[in-house]
C-alpha cells in the first residue's frame, strides 16, 4: 500500500538524516536538568539570603513541583527544538522541491501528507512520554515528597497529546504554506501568546490550548472538561490532516 510506502519513507528519512535525536533533545534534557534545578536552586537561594517562605510554593522541593516544572521548559523549549527539527519535513520539502519525486514516482499526494502525519504525530507522543517519564523517574529520586500516580498520569496525558498537537499544526501550516521556517516561528511564538493569555481570558476549557492548564494541574482536574478537550485536540488533529491534504493535492509545485 502507498500509505505504508509512504510511512516508511517518512520515518527512514527522520533517522537517516538524524533529525530524530533532535526531535527528542529538548524533551530529554529538561527531563534531566529540571528536577536537578528544583533540587539545588532554593538551597542557592537560601543560601544566598532570600526568604523561601515568601516565594511559596513555587519552589517547594516535591516531585509535582519538578514535573510542573519539566512541563513548563517543554511546553516553550523543547516545542521550540521540535518545531525545528521538522522544517524540512513541514513545507522544507516543498522549498527544495523532494516532494516532486515521490509524487511523479506514483505517490498519490494525499497519501505524501497523510505519511508525516501517520509518522510524526506519533513520534512526537512517544518523544514527550519519553521525557515526561524520565522527568518523572529523575524526580522520584530526588524528593521524598511524591506526586499521587494518578495525577501524574493525568498530567502525562495532556501533556503528551498536546505535544502530538503542536506537532501536528506545524505539518498542516507547513504543508500548506511551503514556508517552514516562516510556520515554525509562527507556532511558537502564537502557542506562547496564547499560553499566557488563556487563562486570564478563562477559555482555556474545551479546546486543545486547555491540555496545557491540564498539564500542570496535579489532582484539580474537571474530568469530562479533561477528556472533552483532549477529543477535541485528536478530532482538530485529524481535520488538520484532511485539509492540508486538500490543499496540498492542488498546489503548483514546479
């Protein structure tokens, strides 16, 4: 079938040219320097004469504080290395003109998008719950004081979808535009704005911006609000699929 021909050239062209280790850099490496930070920065801070009781809880020594944490770095720097990594893939190729080749070899062109969304939606799930549960395990180590298990699953969940999310607006805004550096800063620079934003204007509920709030919100979660928005975000998912797909299939590409 094209659409495993198309899967499987999609995910050799991650790993030969090693853009897959940058996919899951920034995910792994605040995985691992996050807890360490809430671990040695309040006792720097002490020790250099602030007051830790009037900062709260911000910089309590617990493991939920670690994995709030890890999420926030993630959500801004490790979307951020992500993003780049994909510019060849989300409208690079159509800068360079590769796509060309597949498609005058017989690849139908719905099927040449459909492939990175089949690859690099679950790549990105996989790269954020890799890094969450490193992050996890780092922290569980380092503080006696542990998140319910529950919660963290929750948190996990949300924070792994949205990821896929964010993944997925890059290949659809990407494919459609041909412009990938262009789409990348757009993405980031649109999903901090918006990050800030929400939950001042109090929609961060039903929407796939909400799983960001979700992400961080250790045993205060509203269930079919939960649930209902990560739906959401896998149904918008889909539809960005469809219509890239749609636009793509009558672009001019030579």
């Amino acid at each position: 079938m094209q659409i495993t021909a198309g899967m499987k050239k999609e995910a050799m062209e991650l790993f030969k040219t090693y853009r897959i280790f940058i996919f899951f850099v920034g995910f792994v490496l605040f995985a691992v320097v996050d807890p360490f930070m809430i671990k040695v920065l309040p006792k720097l801070m002490e020790q250099s004469g602030v007051n830790m009781q009037q900062l709260g809880s911000a910089f309590a020594e617990t493991q939920q504080t670690a994995l709030t944490s890890y999420v926030g770095d993630a959500f801004q720097l490790g979307v951020l290395a992500m993003l780049l990594s994909m510019m060849k893939i989300a409208g690079g190729d159509q800068k360079n003109r590769s796509c060309v080749i597949p498609i005058c070899a017989g690849f139908k062109r719905e099927t040449y998008i459909y492939s990175k969304f089949l690859v690099i939606a679950p790549i990105a799930f996989v790269a954020a719950c890799i890094g969450y549960g490193i992050a996890y395990g780092v922290s569980g180590v380092l503080f006696t004081q542990r998140a319910e298990l529950v919660d963290v699953l929750f948190s996990c969940l949300a924070f792994c979808v949205f990821i896929a999310f964010i993944a997925c607006f890059m290949l659809f805004l990407g494919s459609i535009t041909g412009k990938a550096g262009i789409s990348a800063v757009c993405i980031f620079f649109f999903n901090t704005i918006v990050m800030m934003i929400l939950p001042s204007l109090k929609l961060n509920h039903y929407n796939p911006f909400a799983l960001q709030s979700f992400a961080t919100s250790f045993g205060d979660v509203d269930k079919i609000d939960y649930f209902a928005s990560i739906g959401i975000t896998l149904a918008v998912c889909v539809l960005f699929a469809i219509i890239a797909a749609k636009i793509f299939k009558k672009k001019r590409l030579v």
